[in-house]
C-alpha cells in the first residue's frame, strides 16, 4: 500500500473521532473539523512521517491540538483588538450553521470542561459510556453522573423562549 493511500485509511478509522475530541476542547464543530483537516493536510505533505509514528492518531491528535491552540491564540489577539475598538467583529450568521446548532454549541460552552467533554464523547462522538470512561479515565458511574448533570443543564438552555407579544396600550 502507498502512503497516500495509507493516510486515507488513517483518515478513515481515525478522523470522526479526532473531530470529537477537537470539538470537545473548542466548543466549536466547525473549527474542530478545519484543526483535524489541517492535521491531515499535514499528514499528507509528508506521509512517510506519518507511517513512521507507533500511533497515527495519537500523532495527529498532537499536531491538531497544536493547530487548535496557535487559532486559540490568535483569536485572543483578535478580540483584544474588537475590545480595543481598532477593529469591528463579524456579524451574521456563519453559512452551513443553522440557528439550532449554533445554540446546542453555545449551551455546551456553559457546561463544565468535564460534563462538556462526556457529553460530546457520548452524543457526538457517539461513544458508549464504558468507552468514554476510558477515554476519560473516571468510572462507569461518574460518566452516567456527568450526562445526566449535562442533559438537565442543556435542557435548561435549549428551552425554547416563547416570542414576546406586542401590546398596544
């Protein structure tokens, strides 16, 4: 097998997890897929390396969290800037994202780092408990605790708020 084709067997077995994983750790679906891609990318510029390393994944979970930060870090910049007043942030909706899920990503964001991360790993990543317990390295019963802590939270934030009525008076 070539090395290309090795990558995309890679890819294949590795990236939805991957993308679970970022996206856990960013609050952010869209830019978790760019940081795996761009891990990927960089799979591909030089796919011996790749082929070289015990573990891919492990390798490209590094070099996806190295992105995931370096973005992390350029953002800060960017929004002392906004804060500063020097430059205006984007407004508008981002093309792709419906209204939904830019509040499912906005309610997670709310959630604690650990009740987040089991909850992506399970609904997202779709992770049984046993596996996000290992994932995880916390038991069985504390992972069960953290979804139903997450589902209760996330069903307080996604409630959907009735219109407010115009009243002539």
């Amino acid at each position: 097998m070539d090395e290309r084709e090795y990558v995309r067997e890679v890819y294949a077995v590795s990236a939805g997890r991957l993308v679970a994983q970022m996206f856990a750790l960013t609050g952010d679906y869209a830019e978790a897929q760019d940081v795996v891609q761009e891990a990927f990318v960089r799979a591909l510029a030089r796919p011996s390396r790749l082929r070289q390393v015990d573990n891919p994944e492990a390798w490209l979970r590094t070099v996806a969290l190295n992105v995931a930060r370096s973005r992390h870090r350029r953002r800060v910049i960017f929004d002392r800037l906004v804060r500063t007043g020097r430059v205006d942030r984007p407004r508008g909706q981002v093309d792709g994202l419906s209204p939904d899920h830019v509040a499912l990503v906005t309610a997670l964001q709310r959630l604690s780092r650990d009740v987040r991360t089991t909850v992506v790993l399970h609904h997202i990543a779709d992770l049984p408990v046993a596996e996000v317990a290992r994932a995880l390295g916390c038991s069985v019963e504390a992972v069960k605790t953290r979804l139903v802590r997450g589902r209760r939270a996330l069903a307080e934030h996604l409630v959907d708020k009735p219109a407010p009525s115009s009243v002539d008076g």
